[in-house]
C-alpha cells in the first residue's frame, strides 16, 4: 500500500517498490539491530546469566527470582516463550550442581511448564541442556536449561529454506505475560 500524489492509498506491487527486485522474501527484524550493533563482544566479556540479576526483571527478561536459581527468556529464542532457568552461582555443568540449585532448577522448569501451557496453549515441549561448546551451549560457562513450547503447527520451511525462525510476540511482550502468570 502507498499513497499516490493526490493522496489516495493504492496497492502496489513489490516489484514497484525501491530496491531491486529478487527471488528472496524478506523477514524484516529491526529490533535485532541491537543484538547486530553490539556484535559478539559483550557476550565474551560478560557472563550474561551472572548479569542479569543485577538488572531490572524488564531489562534482563527475568520472569521469576528464585532462592538459588531465576527464570528468564532467551535473547535469541527458537520459539515464542523459549525459557532458560540458572543458577545464580557461575557453574558451567550440572554435576558442580549443589542439591539445592537441582531441585530449584527442577522445580522453576516445571513451573515454566505450567506457565507456558496457561499462557500461550503449546501442544509440548523440549526441555534440556547443552553443556560445553561442543554441546552445542551458546554460554558455554554458565549453566542453564532450556524450556521451549512447542505447537503442533510450529514448524514450517522458513528454518529449513530461509534460515530464519518467524517469531509471532516481541520478546519484551512475552516476559510480561509469562511473569504476570508466575505467580497467578
């Protein structure tokens, strides 16, 4: 849709459009520009799980303080409502785990589950750690598991094909509705 010289909106085609038209669709993203501009850096020089505590719940995406261990949304989700739940304590494998933090780390997850199933209906999900880089961990020093719903319908060409994962919520919109359900 455009507006022509007199004013009126009219359909347009997108090969109208400035740029030079392609076979590529494109997924436009600018609240990932922030992640782009900052580049790698700060994720080597700073431990992001032992950060987040020391920042508000909305800037760091906490949904829930625990005793030994928090709850918050993955920067970088594979899904909608995607979960990681840590230890304060800067470990980087389950097994330096006290008793403790495991059974916090335990009870939050399934917590997560039951938050995630009221507030955004998923059919399922996956739930695990990566440990070391050679796992596949992204923050390979800290210890954290994942807790990611998943839809029936979730899966689709994009992250196969285009190498992109449609999201539907921003990420600030689901730390709001999954921490006002924490505690509901």
């Amino acid at each position: 849709m455009t507006t022509d010289d007199a004013g009126e909106a009219r359909l347009v085609a997108a090969s109208d459009l400035p740029g030079v038209p392609d076979e590529f669709q494109r997924l436009w993203t600018p609240h990932r520009m922030a992640y782009i501009q900052a580049g790698p850096e700060p994720l080597r020089e700073t431990c992001p799980f032992c950060a987040a505590p020391g920042m508000s719940d909305s800037d760091a995406l906490i949904v829930h303080r625990g005793v030994t261990s928090f709850v918050l949304l993955n920067l970088f989700p594979y899904n909608s409502g995607h979960i990681l739940v840590c230890p304060y304590r800067h470990i980087s494998t389950y097994d330096e785990a006290t008793p403790e933090e495991v059974a916090e780390i335990g009870a939050l997850t399934q917590r997560a589950m039951h938050v995630l199933r009221a507030v955004s209906r998923c059919d399922g999900f996956n739930i695990g750690m990566n440990q070391g880089t050679v796992a596949g961990a992204g923050v390979a020093d800290h210890l954290h598991q994942h807790v990611v719903p998943r839809w029936a319908a979730d899966a689709n060409f994009f992250p196969i094909i285009a190498k992109t994962k449609a999201l539907p919520q921003l990420l600030g919109e689901v730390r709001r509705t999954v921490a006002e359900a924490w505690d509901a």
